[in-house]
C-alpha cells in the first residue's frame, strides 16, 4: 500500500490513477475526504484518509502499514516556511512509520545556491529524509505541460507572458505533463533497487517558449492568448519566487535530458502531443 500526500492535487491524482492502475492498493490524504476531488478518487478505488501536514500526529496513523509514501507540497498555496514545516512531518511520520519507500515530488536542480525559495525549501526537505535513513528518490520536474493550459496557473499571464520576458522565450525548457509524473512514480516504487537513493530531473521533451507558442500555432490554428502585465503586478500577485527562478534560468547553466524520462517511461507525451490531446478535449 502507497499513502499519497497531496493526492486531490495536480500531481498526487495522476500518481494516485497510476498506482491503482498498477496494482497497488492507496491510501489518499486530503484535508477534506468529502470533497469533489476526494470522491472521484473514492470511486477509483482509493481509500481516503483525513490529515493536516501542519499536524504530524494526523500523519501516524496515516502511514500505518504503508510500504511506501509519494510526498509533495505546493508552497504557491501555503508559504515556503510551511512548505518546509509540512514536508519535515511528513518524514518524522513516515521515518515513525518504517515505510520503505519514499517518493518525492522536488523541482529545480538539487542544489542549494540558486537562492530560489521553493527550490532551496525542496533541497532541505530532502536533507531531511537522508538524514532519517529513509529510502528517497527526488523527483525534479522542471515544468508541467499544464503551465500552458490550467487556469489555476494563469497562462495568458505567466507562460505567454512573464516567463519568456524574464527568462528569455528561445531558452530551453524541459516538460512534462502531470500524468506521466504519475506514471514514473508508480515506475519507481516497482524499482525499489534501481530508482532507490536516486535524484532524478525530468523532462519528456524540450521545448524554447517560441517552440511551445509555434506548435501550438500548428495544432489550434491560432497562437496562445498572452496578456501583458507589469513584472511588479505579477509580483504583488504571486509575490516574487518565479520572477526570481525565471530570472536565474535566463543565464544559468544546467543539464536538461529527456532520457532518464524516457527510459522510466518510453511513451511519456512530447509537447506537441500533449498539446494536440488537451486542446482536442477543450475545443
Ligand atoms: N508548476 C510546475 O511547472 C512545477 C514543476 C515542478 C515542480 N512543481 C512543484 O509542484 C508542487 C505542487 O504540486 P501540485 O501542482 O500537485 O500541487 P496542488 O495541485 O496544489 O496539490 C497539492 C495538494 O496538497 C493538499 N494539501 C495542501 N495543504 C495540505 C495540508 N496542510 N495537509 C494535507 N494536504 C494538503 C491539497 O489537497 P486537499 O485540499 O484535498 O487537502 C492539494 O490537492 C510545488 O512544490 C511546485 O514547486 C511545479
């Protein structure tokens, strides 16, 4: 059994799909077990569970005969502090636990210089399970094809817009979409030998911002809609961690392959894909 921390999310629903369709049985944590998304997950065949990340004891009897825990926080609808907080209970409950497997769903690039609040908070999260002997795999996607289309993430603004001015549109950008990190997770708990210890970036195709807008062009017909905002509005929005992380990815110097992606999961969609199943179901 798989507990999932985040499991109504964008990411915990796609690993929730995936283990169950797999074979494992899970258990999905929400804070509200009688919500719209905890219901579709109930009907899948996941077994919910109530807990609070903040309260470490609600994630005891959680992570009861788990043999594995799939952990990820969204420091975007908490604060980076929490984010931290959250992701250090997780640990001490699952370390309590003596769960096998710990899968974590990270970002960036796995140091501690890039003075990226929600990345820096991803490296000392990990540093804490190492320190507690847990078995962790990092996983550390770099964006999810959903930057372009969720309204959650305010593409016109964001994608279209802020990030290409900031970081630069003809810079490469690794992607991914949300289901296949679903899939690679539900991978790496079946590869407990292999994927164990590891950190791993990942990218199923990589794409400039001007790539992402021409394919996009290609498969619709029509360009994506971009809406010009002030780099200080959107900041007094969201505040200023991506402004920060567009602005270090438009000199920095990091790998970014697809084959690690590719090898844990050799259909994993490439943008143009992706683009062409998601604006299908939209039309
Ligand atoms: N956007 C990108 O391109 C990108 C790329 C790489 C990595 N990331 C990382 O992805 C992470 C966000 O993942 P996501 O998009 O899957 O997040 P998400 O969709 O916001 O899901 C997070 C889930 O956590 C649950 N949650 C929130 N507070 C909780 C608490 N106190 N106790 C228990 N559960 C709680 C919520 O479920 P309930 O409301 O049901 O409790 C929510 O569904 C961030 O850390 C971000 O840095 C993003």
């Amino acid at each position: 059994m798989v507990a999932v921390v985040g499991a109504t999310g964008r990411q915990g629903s796609a690993v929730v799909r995936h283990l169950l369709a797999e074979g494992w049985r899970v258990r999905a944590l929400t804070r509200d077990p009688t919500s719209a998304a905890s219901r579709v997950l109930r009907d899948r065949g996941a077994e919910i569970h109530r807990v609070d990340t903040d309260d470490v004891h609600s994630l005891r009897p959680a992570f009861e005969g788990a043999y594995g825990v799939f952990n990820v926080q969204n420091p975007m609808t908490s604060s980076i502090e929490a984010e931290v907080r959250q992701g250090r209970n997780v640990a001490d409950a699952a370390a309590e636990a003596a769960v096998c497997h710990v899968v974590y769903g990270a970002a960036g690039v796995g140091t501690m210089e890039t003075g990226i609040g929600s990345w820096d908070s991803k490296v000392t999260v990990a540093e804490h399970y190492r320190t507690l002997g847990l078995r962790l795999t990092v996983l550390r996607p770099m964006a999810f094809m959903e930057l372009m289309t969720d309204k959650g993430y305010y593409p016109a603004v964001s994608v279209w817009h802020v990030m290409p001015k900031l970081m630069g549109s003809s810079r490469p950008v690794g992607w991914l979409c949300t289901d296949d990190l679903g899939a690679v997770v539900a991978r790496v708990f079946a590869d407990p030998q292999r994927w164990g210890g590891a950190a791993l970036s990942l990218a199923a195709d990589v794409q400039s911002i001007d790539q992402c807008r021409a394919i996009w062009h290609e498969v619709r017909g029509r360009a994506p809609r971009g809406f010009p905002m002030p780099v200080w509005l959107f900041e007094r929005f969201v505040g200023a961690d991506l402004t920060t992380m567009w602005r270090w990815l438009r000199n920095a110097q990091f790998d970014i392959s697809t084959e690690t992606t590719l090898e844990i999961r050799p259909g994993a969609l490439t943008v143009r894909d992706w683009l062409a199943r998601t604006l299908d179901a939209s039309s």
